[in-house]
C-alpha cells in the first residue's frame, strides 16, 4: 500500500469513498439530504489536504482521507479529518495506516492538533485506532447519532495535541 497526496483525476474516486461511507448511515452524520455540491464544497476538494491509499500491485485506490481545520479563523490551527476505506478493504489496517500518515501531514502542515467532533461510539475500529494513535476522548455526546440499526448512540470528541 502506498499513501500519496490526491492528485485531481483521483477525486472522482474520493468521492465515491465518501458517498459510500454516507450511504451506510453508521458513521458520518450526513444524509440523503446532504447534496455531493455541500460535500465538494466543505470536504472532497483540493483546497483541503487530501490523501489516498492506493494498492501498489494494481494501483486501486481502496481509501482515503482529508485534513482541513477544524474551525475557521482563530480555530484553523486544530486539524479535523474524515477518513474512508471501501467497503471490500476494511479490516486490512489500512485505516490505521492513514491514521498514522495523517497525524504526519498534519504536523507536517502546521497544525498544534487534531480534533474529530464526531466519532461514532458504535465504530470500534475507529475507536480502537485513535486511543492507539494517542487521541483522547474529550467529550461524549449522549445520543449524538443516529445510527440506522441501533436508534440514538453515543458520539465522541477526539483529541490529540501535536505540539
């Protein structure tokens, strides 16, 4: 596996991760309301900082990720991300290979740290990857998400410090 910075013809590619992952309502918040023009215009662009995981034997892109800040103005200096991995490649590690890769770029890039405002309690690969990374839960949001199978859950607020 090879992790490489997003080149422009890899987008549409990217964006079909990130679709997926919505379509499966477990794990990002977004819904079917959500338009790919909201999305492109707030995550799947090359104004963010957008990474893909690419097979080396065939060259798949089979993940992605993207930093941004989390917030704007005086908040740009905490990096957020989202991350995908297609469906047919989860449970290689390839997740937490763009975990480590991304906490890189993004002290790399300037960031003092890193925040997720919504980590879905019910992930427990994600949970699982970011305690190991070194993220803190911070936060709990009672009934933060709905996820489609099991009603209101939990939602975390992750947080890692990389100065």
């Amino acid at each position: 596996m090879v992790i490489r910075k997003a080149r422009e013809t890899d987008m549409e590619r990217v964006w079909e991760l990130f679709k997926q992952v919505i379509d499966e309502h477990i794990y990002y918040p977004f819904d079917q309301t959500t338009t790919r023009e909201e999305i492109e215009n707030s995550w799947v662009t090359l104004k963010n900082l957008v990474f893909v995981s690419e097979d080396s034997k065939t060259g798949v892109i089979n993940g992605a990720y993207i930093l941004k800040p989390n917030q704007p103005g005086w908040g740009k200096h905490i990096a957020n991300a989202a991350y995908m991995v297609d469906h047919k490649s989860r449970g290689l590690g390839i997740g937490s290979q763009m975990a480590v890769h991304s906490i890189e770029s993004a002290t790399e890039a300037g960031y003092r740290g890193m925040q997720f405002n919504l980590v879905v309690s019910t992930n427990t690969s994600a949970v699982k990857a970011w305690l190991s990374a070194g993220f803190e839960i911070i936060g709990t949001v009672p009934g933060g998400f709905y996820h489609i199978d099991q009603g209101y859950v939990d939602a975390y607020i992750f947080f890692k410090s990389l100065i």
